[in-house]
C-alpha cells in the first residue's frame, strides 16, 4: 500500500504528534509498505525532498512551541505527491499541512483518513489570553467537526477523545486507536550502560539516590508545577531519602518552573536536563526509578505506557482518560493533592528498596494492548474500510 502521511509536526521535533507520526511511519515500512511524509521544513526555506520526506517551509510561531504555519498549497511538493501516487491519505493535522493534505485528497481523488490527536480548547489561552475564550472554544468545535466529515475515516487516539467528539455532536464513525510503541527499546537490557553512565555523570546522579522522573514539553497544560509541589512535599516528609526530580524536556515555562525550584527551596532537587531527541529518551528513562505527570490534557498518555515498558513506578494525577492505562495500587498510582502523591511516592519507594517487582510485572503485562504491532494491524484495517468506501 501506498500511503501518505501529512503533518505539522515530525522529528527532530519533540512532541506527542511527531513521535507518534514517525511510529506510524516506521511501522508500515518494515511491514512493507511505501509511506511518503508531508511536513513543515524546520532547516530551510525550500521544499526539500529526502528519505521520502517532504519538507515544506513556514513561518515559525514562537509563542507555540516553534510550531510552523505552512504555506497552504506548494507546487514543488504537489508534483512529488503526484508521482508517489498516494492510496491512502493520513491527515495527523489540522491546520496548515492539514489543509494541503485535503487540497491534495480532492484533486487525486484519494480516500483520507484523519485522526485527532490533539484536544485544541486546552491550548486557546496561548492565543486568545483568556479572552473571547467561550468563543475561540465554539470555533474550533465547529472547525473539528467540518474536518472530521470531510473524512473517509476518522480516529481517536482514546475513549476520553471519543466521548468528546459524541459531545460535541460528530455522530460519525469513531476508531478508537491508541498510538502503538516499540516497549523493547525501553527495555534496559537493550540498553548501553556506557551511555547510562555518561548521563548520570552529566547530570549528577549518584547510583543511591531515588530519582523521580518527568517527561514532555514545559508548558502550562502539562502542570509540571503542581508536579513539583508535590515532589517538595515528599521532599519534606522524607528528608531521610536521598532523590531528585529530573525534569527532561523544554517549553516556554522553564524559566517559571526553574524560578519555582527557587521560592520551594529545594533548587539541589530539581534538576533541568533540557530535551531529548526521542531516538535517545530511552535513555532518560533509565535514569529514573518513578515517574510523574500531573497533566490533565492528555489524550492518549504515551509517556505513562514509556515508564511502564522502562519498568517505572508510575504516579499520574487522576484523569478518567488514563483509566485504560492505569489501574491505580496494581498497575500505578492515581493522586489528587500532595499528601497522596507523598504517600504514594513513598510506596514506591519501598517497594524499590524491597526489589519488589510485582507493580512493575503488571504494569508492562497491562501495555500489550499498545503494542506497535496491534496500533499496525488497527491502522492497516481502518485504511482498508476508508479506501473501500471510495471504491
């Protein structure tokens, strides 16, 4: 099969989207199949054309995590997307890139399959401020729903996503397909241990201290701070525990957060390590012993199934959404405040002073369902019923 993937996002870009484009990418390759990506251009100000990538320049908004607005229609990538001659066109975007990719669906005629990846009315403060914002929240209601019905097929990466959609009125045809993992790269006997050593050199880990681990972009939706008020709290409930809390990843509330370290005292705690290239977090993760989001806008929650293949203790700040992932005191840890997370953190570290394993035994037996091979055969299905529809 033929497919062509359209996004705004792909690596060396770090964020859910990319990541979860390229396992897509990755997947369908090795099982055979020829897959042209569509992108933005973060190197030059040309179409580039390599490996099967398209790179379309753009004008870089800063104030969204360098994320590129596009030019809408590009010739030079239009001729390459001829000659591939696409079967299926998969949309992972909504705006720019999304819009070429639906251009480009009409004058091949090529069935479209997009997916949702991202749940847009929690980012509307970063343009609106805080104001008009029930207005910019209907907006996108309504620009979601004209792209999913001008779908052949459409997926959801969760139920949470889902339940959403039925909410705001698409009565379509929902996949729901969480995005799939290779858990055996986080394995730690797959692992370098020279590569282990160097960072924690780098970054001042000595081997007996209990590292608490958090992953993914630093900005306001992810409520690292509460994250971190919560780990002070431990901090000062414990003294006797010798831990830290790395913080990997980058955004625009570093500088909030690193100021944060400072008004709780406890700046020796925490540590920045600035972001991964996620061909090497696997690396990061081996670093940690638990892991820690306080996120209430995931959609899926792929770094809490990365801690659990890396065989972390798992704490997440309840959210229905991560029911399917988490089952809290087998799989993980739920908390709400942070007296729960103190208590809960320290269960973990019990257990890891114990060499307990049972917790991290049933937390990698409960992410077979996210499984790259299982994403690949419910991606390949929903690809097949959307080009039988244009039959």
């Amino acid at each position: 099969m033929r497919v062509a993937l359209f996004t705004d996002t792909f690596p060396p870009e770090i964020n859910g989207v990319a990541i979860s484009t390229k396992s897509l990418r990755d997947v369908f390759i090795k099982n055979g199949h020829k897959v042209l990506v569509v992108t933005t251009n973060p190197f030059s100000n040309k179409v580039t054309f390599e490996d099967n990538i398209i790179r379309i320049p753009g004008i870089e908004l800063k104030k969204i995590y360098g994320y590129r607005f596009a030019g809408l229609y590009s010739k030079e990538a239009m001729k390459i997307i001829r000659q591939f001659r696409p079967e299926i066109i998969h949309i992972q975007t909504d705006f720019s890139i999304g819009i070429f990719a639906r251009m480009v669906a009409n004058k091949l005629k090529t069935p479209t399959i997009y997916t949702y990846h991202t749940m847009y009315e929690d980012y509307t403060y970063y343009i609106t401020k805080g104001h008009f914002d029930r207005l910019s929240k209907s907006i996108i209601r309504s620009y979601s729903k004209t792209m999913i019905l001008s779908s052949d097929e459409f997926i959801t990466p969760s139920e949470k996503t889902k339940d959403y959609m039925r909410r705001i009125g698409v009565d379509s045809y929902i996949n729901v397909i969480p995005t799939g993992i290779d858990f055996s790269r986080f394995n730690k006997a797959n692992l370098d241990v020279g590569k282990i050593k160097e960072l924690k050199e780098k970054f001042n880990i000595s081997d007996d201290e209990f590292i608490l681990l958090s992953v993914g972009r630093i900005a306001k939706e992810k409520s690292i701070d509460f994250s971190m008020k919560c780990f002070a709290h431990f901090v000062d409930k414990h003294p006797e525990i010798k831990t830290k809390m790395l913080i990997v990843g980058k955004g625009p509330d570093e500088e909030i957060l690193k100021d944060l370290a400072k008004k709780l005292n406890k700046e020796d705690k925490f540590v920045f390590t600035g972001p991964s290239l996620p061909s090497e977090v696997q690396y990061y993760y081996a670093l940690g012993h638990a892991f820690v989001s306080a996120s209430l806008t995931e959609t899926q929650g792929l770094t809490y199934m990365e801690a659990m293949a890396a065989s972390l203790y798992t704490l997440a700040r309840y959210d229905h959404n991560l029911l399917d992932v988490i089952t809290d005191n087998v799989t993980g840890y739920f908390f709400e405040n942070e007296e729960e997370f103190s208590d809960k953190l320290y269960r973990a570290y019990q257990m890891h002073k114990k060499n307990d394993n049972t917790m991290l035994e049933e937390a990698l037996k409960s992410i077979d369902n996210y499984s790259i091979d299982t994403f690949y055969q419910r991606i390949l299905g929903a690809y097949k019923h959307a080009i039988k529809k244009c039959w």
